[in-house]
C-alpha cells in the first residue's frame, strides 16, 4: 500500500502535482489528463489475480510499484534497513504492447533506493522512459529494472512462485547493496482478496505482498562492505485513482512480529480529522485476517524536527481484539526521503506486548 | 536653490537657441557615435545570444558526447546497454529538415530530438522544458519547441502545426525563447519518425561530472568520446565579431570627435556669459552643476536618437550577418532583432561616458576660467601650438609601440591593439606634418596674398586640426580595409577557380544511394572521372578539425593549389605515408612541413607526417587530406560523403537531369561549379557587406566633423578676412581663397592617408587576418581605389565648406565693419 | 555701510610682485554716492572688483552692511555678489543669447527677488518697455548700458558699483544714462560706488575720492 507517495512524486516531476495553475492552460494535452484518467481501467472488487502475469506491469492502469523493505542485520550486530521501489506512471492509458513500442510508450519509471542504520541514511533515485529498455518489468524470468538499479529471479523457482527467490540491487552515492531474498511461502493477498480499499469512497487499489522472505547479501556504506542477514517485505500494489481530494498524507506500518507473524497497518489523514485506518494480521503460515477500521488504534507519541518539519516518529500501536499494544522506536529518525516530494521511510523496532522489526512510511508533513 | 539651478541653465541652453546649427551637430555626432557603436554592439549581441542558446541547450558548453566512429547515427540499443551499465547518458538524434511555410518558402532547420527525462538538466533549455509543458512534450501528438525568432521568420505561430518536405508532418508548434535559433526540438521518438531513422540516435549527452575523466567504454559499445561543437562556435566566430567590434569603436571615436569639437566651440563662445553668470553671483559649484547637467540632457537626447537608430542599423545589417555567419561557420544566428534593456541602458551610458569624454574638457575650462576674465587669445594660440607639439611627441611614441608589437604581438588583440596605435599615432602626428607642410609653403609663396594663403592656413590649422584628423582616420580605415577587402575577393576568386575542380558536386544521403550513384554514374560515357571522398569529424590537439579521405587522381596534383609540400607530394599522400593541411591547421598549431599529426582513429593513434599546406579560405575548422583508402581502413563503415564529376562540358545539364530523376537529388546535395562559385562569393559578399557599409558611413561622419569645425571657425573667419576686404578683396574672392584653402589642407590629409590606409591594410593583412582567421593574403596595390576614396573624401569637404564659405559671399559691409567694431 | 580698513592687494607680474593697493581706508554711508578717480594703475578698478566680491585682498578688511567679507569662501561670495552688491560693468557683459527682458531681471531672479511690478517700472524709466523682445546685439550701445543699469537695480542691492558704466558711450547719451543711474539709485535706497576718469560725472556724485598708487590721495569730504 504505501505509497500513493509515488503517485505524488511522480506528478510532482511531471508538472502535474497541480501547483502550477497558470500552466495547465499551456495547452489541452495537459488538462487532457484528467479525460485520459477516464481510459485507464478501473480498480474493482470482483477481479481475480493470476500470477506469474500479475507480477508484471499493468499498463492499462494509471500507477503501480514494486517496493521491497529489508530488516537487517551485520556480522557486528549493528542493524540496517534497506529500500528498493519501482514506480510506474502512464501518461495515457496503453496496452502492454503499446507500452513496450518504443519510445512512443508513454510510461514513465522512477526508482528509490535507501540504506539505513543508527548512524547514517543515504538515498538516491532513478527517472527513465519506457519501452526502450531503460526502465521496465518483465515476468518471465522475473525482472524489474531501472538504469542499473534491479529486482530480478534470482534463479529457476521450479513450479514456486517466481517472486521467491530474488535478487535486488541498487547503488547510489556512497552507498550499494545487493541482497538475495527466498521466500518460501506463496505471496499474500491484501484487503478483500487484494482489493484494498483507501477511503469510503472510490478509492481503492490492488494489493498483495510477500511479506515472508529472508535476507542474505552484503551492503557497501561509504567503501566498507558489511555481509548482512535479516527479513524482507515486498509490496505489489497498482491503481488508476489518486487519493481522495481531503487526504493529505499517511501513516504505514509493515512489522515482522517475532512470533512469525506479520501485520500491516496504516491511517490515510483526512483534512477533516476523520482518517481511514486499515490493516491485515498475517499468521506465520500466510493465513490473513482484515482488520476492520475500528479494529485499529495508531496514536503519535513523539515528533522528531526532520529535514524542518515535525514528523512523528515514536507510536503506539493497537489492535484491542487481539491484545496488541506495542510501541514503536525508529532506528535512525532521521531516515527523511529528500527526494521531489520528500517523505519520511526508514527501519523500526516496537516493544510492549509483541516485540519485533519493521519499517515505517511516512508522508505528509 | 533649485531655482537658482533652474535660471542657469535656461540661460546657458538659451545659447543653443540663438546657434542651432552647433547644437545640431554636437547631436549628430553623438547620435553617429552612439547609434553605429551600440548598431555593431546590437549585432554582436544578437549573435553571442544565439551562439549561447546553441551552446546551452544541454547546459554545458564542451558538453561531452559520445558519437559513433564515423560520425554515423548508431543503433539506440547502446544508449539502453550504457544506462543498463550505469552511466548516465542521454540520447540525441540530429538531422536537417527542409519545412514549408505557409508562404511555399523552403527553410532548412536543424532538428534536434531529445529524451527530456534523461538529459543533464542543469541550467539546460531542456530543463527548462521540464518546467513548462513535460507531459504535452511527451504524449502524442507532443510538442515542436521553436524559438521566437524562428518561428515569426517563418510567419508561423505558437500552436500551428507544419509539414515537413519529406511529408512527416511536424508536431504543433510551440514557442521557447531559450532554443537556439533554427532549430526544431521535438522529442526523440518523434525525431525518429521525422527524420525516418527509428531505432537510431546521433550522439549521446554524457553528465558532466561523470564525463570529466573521460571513462573507457564497455566493449560492446563502439562509440567514442566527443565533445559537442556548438561550445565551438563562440571559438570560431570571436574574430568575426572582434573585427566588428573595433570598426564599431573607431566609427565611435570619430563621432566623439565632432562632439568634442562642437562642445569645445560652444564653451569658446560662452566664456563671456559664464563670467556674466558669475560676476552676477552665481557659485562655481553651480555653473559645473549647470554645465554637467547640460552635458547630461545633451548625451540622453543624442544617445537616445543613436540607440534607436543603432537598433535599425543592426535589424538593416542582421540579415547579412546572419547569413555570413551561416556561410561561414554553419552557426545559426536568429534573423530576428531581439534585445533586453541592458542593451539599451548600455548604449545610453556609453552615450554618457563619451559625452563626458568629449564635453569634460570644455567644463573643465570653465572651472578653471577666473571671474575676471582677461581674453588673451595670444595665449590660447600659443596653447594650441604646444598641444600641436605634445600630440606629435604622443603619436610619435604610439607608432614606436605599433612598431613594437608587430614583433611582439603574438594574439589577436594585440593585432587590434596594433592598429590602434596606427590610426592613433597617425592621427596624433597630422597637425604637425600639416604645420610643417605649410610652413614649407609659405616659403614658396611669392605675392604677399600668397604668403598670407599660407600663413592664415597654418592659423587655421589648430582649429581644424581634430576634424583633419577624424578625416584621416575615416580615409586610412577605407583604404586599408578596402584594400584587404579586395586584395581577399581577387585572392579568393582565382583560387576558388582553382579549387572548384570538378564540374559537378553531389552528396549521397546513404552508403547505398551512393553505390547506387556510382554504379549509375559509371555507365554514362559522359562522365570522365568520378572523385568520392569520405570525411571524419574529428579534433588534432583540441581545434576541430575535418579529415577528407580524397582518392588518387592525377587531377588533384593538377588542380589543388598548395602553397608549400614536399617533392611529390601527392603520390605520397596516395601512398598513405602523410597528410596535406590547411593553412589555419598549420597556423594554429604551428605545424611545418615534416611535422607529424597525431590523429586518434577507433584502432589507436594515426601518425601522419605534414606532406603539404594548402589554402582553405572560408573554413574556420581545419582540415586534414589524406588517402581514402587509409582512412577507410582506420574508420571502418565510413560512408562516402561527396563525389566530385568531371564531366564533358556539354553534357553537364543532361547529366544533372539525370540525377535528379533517378535519385531525387535536391538543392545542395547536386551542385554545379558555378553555382558553388556563385553561393561561395555570396557568402564572402555578405562577410563584408557589413564591414563595408559601416566605413562609409564613418566617413560621412568625418565630414560632418569637418563641417562643424569649419561652422565654428566661420565667425572667427570673418574677423580675420575683414582686414582683406578693407584692403581691397572682394567678398568672392575671399570665398574662393578660403575655399583653397580647405581644399587644400584635406587634399594633403587625403595623400598623408594613403600611407596610413596601407600600413593599415598591411596590419590587418600580415597580423590581424593571420592571427583571426589562419591565412595570409598575398599583397596587392589598389591605386584606383585609392584614388575613388580620396575623391569622394574631397567632395565630402567641399560639401562641408559650401555653407560657411556661402556665408562669406553673402556678407555685407556692415556685418564685416561690425569686426572692427567689436575689436575696438 | 561700506567700511574700507586698511586694504592692500598686489599682483604677480613677469616682472615681480606688483603693489597695486596700499593700505586704503574708506566709508561710504548708506544711500550716499561715491566717485571713485585716479589714473590708469591707480588702483581704483582693483578697489571696486574686492569691493564687488570678484577677488579677493591680501590684507585689510571689507565691510558691506555689517558683513565683512575677509574669510568667505567661492560660494559664500557668489551669494554676496548676488545679494548684496550689483555690477555695471563698461562692456555691459549682457547675456547674448536672452532677450532684454531676461537680461533686466537675470541677477533678481538669480538672487530669487523678481519684482515683476519694479521691472516694469524700471523698464519704463530706462525707455526700453519697447525693446523688451529684442536681443542685446539689436540695441545700440547707450540702449544696452541701460539694460545693464536695469539689471543692476533690479536686484535693489544696498550698494551698486559701477565700473567706467559710460565709457563707452559718447557724452550726450553717458550723461542721459548718468542721470537715470542717480535718479533710480536714490528711488532704489542704494548706495552707489563708481569709478570714473571723468571729472565732469564725478562732480554729479555726493563725494569724490582720488587714488594714486594705490592710495587715496584726495578726498572731497574734509
């Protein structure tokens, strides 16, 4: 879910973030835009996922990413997190076969990288044209890619799902990693059936996640090589509609709970105060349960001043039903995104009545 | 105060009043000066913009680029394999599209395509596009980026949208002030279709940061480093626009003259008021308040009126450079006048500052003028006689720091500042040479009026003296760039005659259409010898430079003309053992025969020893000869970029139809000798028309000059004749002598110019021309030319002495008795 | 209203220093006239232009209503010049390029007194209502000593000096212009110095005062 985050940056890139009024009479094709969003096929309950297709691009639709969080940990101990996205934005509405016809594609890819630890936080993006190669997905074998940055099979998963074993690179300015993730597990439905929804209204996505992968790579920080071990979490998530016009940011939660199992929870803040909270408990064998809005209790404890703004960074989170009330600790709080619309993502540990690791996203403020 | 401020200079103005005519010329001298000097700036001005818009449409100025070996458009697959490995790269594809306007009229455009996500953004045209319209630039039907001025030259507007020759019709127009003039910039995608080369690119933008180290290239990209060659053209253009900018300066000069000699006038014939003014209480601090402020009015008016005018200059003149500029370095300069307000401001504060240059010193006189004024018109001659003196020992020592620099100079603009000295030193050292001239006169002079004709000459001498030396100046810089002007036509005439072997000239579009050609062509028994050459763009020690692969023939050792090689040179060249150069190379690089050139190719660095130098009027790159068959060897795939045909004379037009028909060959790709010759004198035309229109008009400033220092010297005239005319001359009489006498002193200057115009014209040949461009002419004498000058300098003063000589006819006793009146 | 004390002034000359007044003591009372005689060199032009603030002394002391004008700078003596005194020079120095009218009130208006209704009358008095368009050069010479004369009282300064105002005009027209001066300069309540070789003008004047070398050699007051 995270991370209609990308829909933003991506407009904002595109001049389209709506910021700019006295542009949008430049010409039609911009204020095109909004008739083309009525080209783009629209998210509905009914719709069955059928993989491995599904891992690959939906061009049809408006927005999609690929996003992986990693949890983890050195040979010294020293924990670290890591981020890996792919986003995808279309210009206009195409088949897949248009999308892939060269530069007349009208998909647009952006990639985020971040690696994270008590002492540091380094980030870098990506911006890429498709249909030439220089950015895009491919099912079979799977690969997402942009520029050198890549999330590929890692080998033949022999009749598994081709999501569970993968391997992921990125690098940027003094920081790299590569990571090996296996998962053996099949992936996990979000929401109803992967219909997530994001408002009471229209608003709603696709959604699914591999939330059960294990980790072993190594992460360059600065020239020093560390060899890392830990646990991953992959987001797949694809939409046409923004968010609703009075939802101004989010607050996103995906934990691995030392028991096994794995929650994700997040709240989308209204302008008005009323926020849509929505969340998923995952039992260690890949069973899920809907958490319903009124199941779930995020409070804000601490701001932390990041980058000039006040981000809350400490929380206590609860799920009353299930006797869960922990609270949350970033590992490094200045883990802020200073990327075109800048957001706040970075690794957590939480305590209380489950203990565990996780990562937070932010954005909004 | 204020008021007090406010009487002054209503009665110092009020003198303008009674004498219009001189503040008529202090007005047109400034409005000369400033209108041709901020014209040429305008011009200038005009062309750096363009040149800056060219050199950052990508950010950078030596943007680094890789290109494919042989300059070809290369397979878009490694721009995807480079981004795959990590390197920031961006892909480009560049090409020539011929669109019609709505008028029919064809324009040849440079198209550029651009992928706007991947491009080095920094401080880009591209980045700017960014911020205007990304997603129109990007989404069917997208957008044609085309700056202002192109777009109105084509009578097109914003949103129109415009077929190509080739039948692709463009994207909608869209206009962008910060695209380089000519130039249509769509996205690549489009640029493939546009330009029917899907899949392919020209060139790759590499980041800056990334390139500084110039990193080798994975193997299985054969590209190479290159640098782009729109940061070459302020490079290659510097000396065009320097040569412009002194012309302007000297037109400047001259102008400052009139002004200097008006205003000095003005302040002679105020003394008496200015000592009225003080003597009736007025402070010092305020008389200069007055007379600076005066001066300031003085310089807005006039410097508005040459600012305007400098504006129409320029948009006169813009169409000629514009074209010379194409002509000469292929750079794009917008048709079009557009220029900001600092160019204005400019022009009015060069307007100021030569004002107060020209002015300063009549204030100056005032301030230090006592308030008790005792006329000693004795010591104000013998004033002038020293300042005679003192100017002559001034040139003297400036033509001793000319001579000084022809040995030492050793750049450009030491060549300009050699000419400087020149025309200054010359200028300086006239009165004296004059004086001396006439006191040789006077010694021949046997009647006592002849011996008066002398003598009252000399007297005169000092106040004509700055107008004789403006008139000299403007002679000498007609002369000497006239000389070089056509000392370069006949030069360049005769040896294009040469050069332009071939009768017939033709560029393929493909190695394919060439073969075709070929194949054609080897079938007609018209043709005698077909003479493909192939061509790398490619640098020798940072200059850009064009290596031409030329097969062996006996018709180049027949017909290329080199102006130095080793014994049998050609048949070496054929050989592969060495290249011949251009002149420029040579120059600039300083390369003599034996020399070797280290040239870098795909396989390693190519030693080529120097067989020969030749000359290559017109090309500002140099150029490199050397065997075809080598240089296919070297850089292979390269495709033939022109065939040379010798061709039975009458067979030529058939043969043309020909071509045309099978392989609808168009406007520059099938050329004829004469129109080669033609369109190459056509540039060469353009090159000067500019240079040529501002000298004459310097010279009609240096007449006007004339004619305001003869209008000042008229009242004193008269009081000088009215001695003669008591003693028994007629009033016409007297005309004609002072008549004579004008003449006289500007027929001398004239004949005292001619030496300096040559000296002139040999600087510019053997220093500035050298240094700016790369050749040397050879030297030719021009009498007739000489000649036309000095007459149409004489009618200009003879035009000029018709009023104040007039007066002299027209007067009556009463007015010249009043003489004596007035020295009682 | 004038105090002369004690005055010395001397000149640099290619031949040495030349002492051309030596120690002159003078007064003259309000709305009193005073002639100024001597030869040529005697001193009395030299006397009248530091009275006139259009050079200074080397010594002694000059007093105009009170004001002393020892130790005034170039502007403060402009003002002085201005407001205090007026001068009739013998070359008229008019403006040539302003027409009459311009002329006659050119310093009042420089001293920011223009007095519309004295032009008129002054214009009146000196026969020029009818020359007011005219430029200078268009006047004879006794019309253009009268726009002098005009200009002059224009201002109504407490002193007026005039230097030779009629020496340049034949008798009968100086002695027309003589009377206008004293009559116009006793109806402006100004006091008048004026240098003249002639023994004739002189005599019109309330006192008469001889230089010679620089000294005041006679004096018709006792």
């Amino acid at each position: 879910m995270h991370r209609f985050s990308c829909l933003f940056v991506l407009l904002a890139m595109l001049g389209l973030a709506g910021c700019e009024p006295e542009q949008q009479s430049v010409d039609a094709g911009f204020a095109g835009l909004g008739e083309q969003a009525e080209g783009f096929t629209e998210v509905s309950p009914d719709r069955r996922f059928e993989f491995p297709a599904d891992h690959g691009a939906h061009p049809d639709y408006r927005i999609e990413w690929w996003y992986v969080t990693a949890n983890l940990t050195d040979e010294d101990g020293r924990e670290w997190g890591a981020q890996w996205t792919l986003f995808r934005q279309a210009l206009q509405p195409q088949t897949p076969l248009e999308a892939e016809a060269g530069w007349n594609s009208a998909q647009v890819w952006l990639g985020h990288s971040a690696v994270t630890h008590a002492g540091g936080h380094k980030y870098a993006d990506r911006l890429a044209r498709g249909g030439v190669g220089q950015a895009g997905v491919r099912v079979e074998p799977f690969e997402a890619w942009i520029d050198d940055w890549s999330l590929a099979q890692a080998r033949d998963t022999q009749g598994q799902d081709s999501l569970s074993a993968l391997s992921v690179k990125a690098a940027g300015e003094d920081f790299s990693y590569q990571l090996n993730l296996t998962a053996d597990r099949p992936v996990v439905l979000q929401g109803e059936q992967g219909y997530s929804r994001k408002s009471e209204g229209d608003q709603a996505s696709y959604y699914y996640s591999q939330p059960f992968f294990s980790v072993e790579g190594a992460i360059e920080w600065e020239g020093q090589r560390h060899i890392v071990t830990g646990q991953a979490w992959l987001d797949r998530e694809w939409s046409s509609q923004p968010l609703a016009a009075n939802q101004q940011g989010w607050d996103w939660f995906s934990l691995h709970l030392d028991g096994g199992e794995k929650l994700m929870l997040f709240r989308l803040r209204s302008t008005d105060g009323s926020h849509y909270y929505s969340g998923t408990w995952i039992q260690p064998d890949g069973e899920t349960q809907p958490l319903a809005p009124g199941a779930i209790e995020l409070e804000p404890l601490d701001e932390t001043t990041v980058a000039g703004r006040e981000v809350p960074t400490r929380w206590r989170l609860r799920i009353p039903s299930r006797a869960f009330d922990v609270t949350t600790e970033p590992l490094n709080e200045q883990a802020w995104m200073g990327t075109t619309i800048p957001y706040w993502e970075g690794p957590i540990r939480f305590g209380g009545s489950h203990t565990g690791v996780g990562y937070l996203e932010m954005t909004g403020y | 105060m204020i008021e007090r401020l406010g009487w002054v200079l209503r009665t110092l103005l009020s003198h303008w009043r009674r004498h219009p005519l001189q503040g008529v010329c202090l007005l047109v001298g400034l409005w000369l000066a400033t209108g041709l000097w901020t014209g040429v700036q305008a011009l200038n001005e005009q062309a750096r913009d363009s040149y800056d818009r060219a050199a950052g449409l990508f950010g950078e100025d030596n943007q680094s680029v890789l290109v494919s070996p042989g300059n070809q458009p290369f397979d878009q697959e490694y721009f995807v394999t480079l981004r795959r490995a990590g390197w920031p790269v961006s892909p480009v594809l560049q090409g020539s599209v011929t669109l019609n306007g709505p008028d029919g009229a064809a324009t040849r455009l440079r198209l550029t395509g651009i992928e706007p996500l991947s491009v080095p953004e920094q401080g880009s045209v591209v980045g700017t596009i960014q911020q205007v319209d990304l997603v129109g630039f990007l989404v069917p039907p997208g957008r044609t980026w085309i700056a202002p001025d192109t777009l109105a030259e084509l009578g097109l507007s914003s949103g129109d949208t415009a077929q190509l020759a080739n039948g692709h019709a463009l994207p909608p127009l869209q206009s962008l002030a910060a695209v380089p003039p000519g130039m249509l910039l769509v996205d690549i995608g489009v640029a493939q279709r546009m330009l029917d080369q899907s899949g392919r690119l020209s060139q790759l933008l590499v980041e800056g940061a990334f390139a500084a180290n110039q990193p080798p290239l994975p193997e299985q990209v054969a590209l190479r480093w290159d640098v782009r060659d729109e940061g070459d053209l302020q490079r290659l253009t510097d000396s065009f626009h320097m040569n412009l900018t002194a012309l302007g300066l000297l037109a400047f000069i001259v102008g400052l003259f009139i002004v200097h000699a008006a205003a000095g006038l003005a302040m002679e014939q105020r003394r008496g008021l200015l000592q009225t003014l003080r003597a009736c209480g007025t402070s010092l601090r305020l008389v200069v308040c007055a007379l600076l402020l005066e001066l300031l009015v003085l310089a807005l008016v006039g410097g508005s009126l040459g600012v305007l005018s400098g504006f129409a200059l320029a948009s006169l003149l813009v169409g000629d450079l514009a074209a010379s500029l194409r002509g000469l370095y292929g750079a794009q300069v917008a048709g079009q006048l557009v220029l900001d307000s600092q160019w204005w401001l400019t022009g009015l504060a060069m307007s100021l500052a030569g004002t107060l240059l020209a002015g300063g010193s009549s204030v100056l006189k005032a301030m230090r003028m006592p308030v008790l004024a005792w006329a000693r018109p004795q010591a104000w001659r013998d004033a002038q006689a020293r300042s005679i003196r003192r100017l002559a020992i001034m040139g003297v020592l400036l033509l001793l720091v000319a001579g000084i620099l022809i040995y030492v100079g050793e750049s450009l603009l030491t060549g300009f500042m050699l000419l400087g000295c020149l025309l200054l030193g010359a200028a300086w050292l006239l009165p004296l040479v004059l004086s001396l001239l006439l006191r040789g006169g006077r010694k021949l002079a046997r009647s006592p009026l002849g011996h008066w004709f002398w003598a009252d000459s000399q007297q005169q001498l000092s106040g004509l003296s700055l107008a004789l030396m403006a008139l000299l100046l403007a002679l000498a810089a007609n002369i000497g760039v006239g000389s070089m002007t056509e000392g370069f036509r006949l030069t360049f005439t005769s040896w294009l005659d040469q050069r332009l072997a071939a009768d017939l000239y033709l560029r393929p579009e493909s190695q394919a259409q060439a073969d075709s050609i070929e194949q054609w062509l080897s079938r007609q028994p018209s043709v005698q010898a077909q003479l493909p050459s192939w061509q790398v763009q490619s640098r020798v020690r940072d200059w850009p430079t064009e290596v031409s692969g030329v097969i062996d023939h006996p018709l180049y050792a027949r017909r290329w003309p080199l102006i130095e090689a080793v014994p049998g040179a050609w048949d070496q060249l054929a050989q592969g053992r060495g290249a011949v150069i251009s002149e420029q190379l040579a120059y600039r690089l300083d390369i003599e025969l034996g020399d070797a050139i280290e040239l870098e190719t795909p396989d390693g660095i190519w030693t080529l020893p120097v067989l020969g130098r030749y000359a290559d009027y017109g090309n500002p790159k140099g150029q490199l000869l050397v065997s075809a068959e080598q240089l296919n060897q070297r850089w292979p795939g390269l495709e033939v970029s022109s065939i040379g045909l010798l061709v039975d004379e009458a067979a030529i037009s058939d043969l043309v139809a020909g071509l045309q028909d099978n392989f609808e060959l168009g406007g520059f790709s099938l050329i004829d000798q004469a129109a080669l010759k033609r369109y190459s004198q056509q540039v060469f035309e353009q090159t000067f028309s500019a240079t040529a229109a501002l000298n004459t008009l310097t010279l009609g400033v240096a007449a006007v000059a004339l004619f305001t220092s003869l209008l000042s010297l008229a009242d004193a005239r008269l009081s000088q004749l009215a001695p003669l005319w008591a003693m028994g001359l007629r009033p016409s009489r007297l005309a004609w002598l002072s008549l004579a006498q004008m003449l006289m002193l500007a027929t001398l200057t004239c004949v005292l110019a001619i030496p300096v115009g040559l000296a002139l014209a040999w600087c510019l040949v053997e220093v500035v021309n050298v240094q700016a461009f790369g050749w040397r002419l050879p030297w030719h004498w021009f009498p007739f030319q000489w000649l036309t000058l000095a007459g149409f300098a004489l009618l200009a003063v003879l035009l000029a002495s018709i009023s104040p000589v007039w007066r002299i006819v027209r007067v009556g006793p009463t007015q010249l008795l009043r003489q004596f009146a007035h020295n009682a | 209203m004038l105090e002369v004390s004690t005055l010395t002034k001397s000149y640099q000359n290619p031949q040495g220093p030349l002492q051309v007044l030596n120690g002159v003591d003078l007064r003259l009372t309000a709305g009193h006239t005073l002639a100024l005689m001597g030869e040529s060199g005697s001193g009395k032009s030299t006397l009248l232009h530091l009275v006139a603030g259009l050079d200074q002394a080397d010594a002694g002391e000059i007093k105009v209503a009170g004001t002393s004008l020892t130790g005034l700078g170039e502007a403060a003596r402009a003002a002085y010049r201005r407001d205090r005194v007026a001068v009739i020079f013998q070359q008229f120095n008019l403006v040539p390029s302003l027409k009459v009218a311009d002329n006659l009130a050119f310093q009042a208006r420089l001293a920011g007194r223009e007095d519309t209704a004295w032009l008129a009358l002054l214009a009146e008095r000196l026969g020029l209502a009818s020359l007011l368009d005219r430029y200078p050069e268009q006047l004879s010479g006794g019309q253009q000593q009268r726009v002098a004369v005009g200009r002059a009282l224009a201002v109504r300064p407490p002193l007026i000096l005039a230097d030779e105002p009629t020496g340049n005009l034949d008798e009968h027209t100086a002695d027309e212009v003589m009377t206008l001066l004293l009559e116009l300069v006793r109806e402006a309540e100004s006091s008048l110095l004026m240098v003249t070789h002639s023994a004739r003008l002189a005599a019109r004047l309330d006192r008469q005062v001889t230089l010679s070398a620089g000294r005041i050699v006679g004096d018709s007051l006792p």
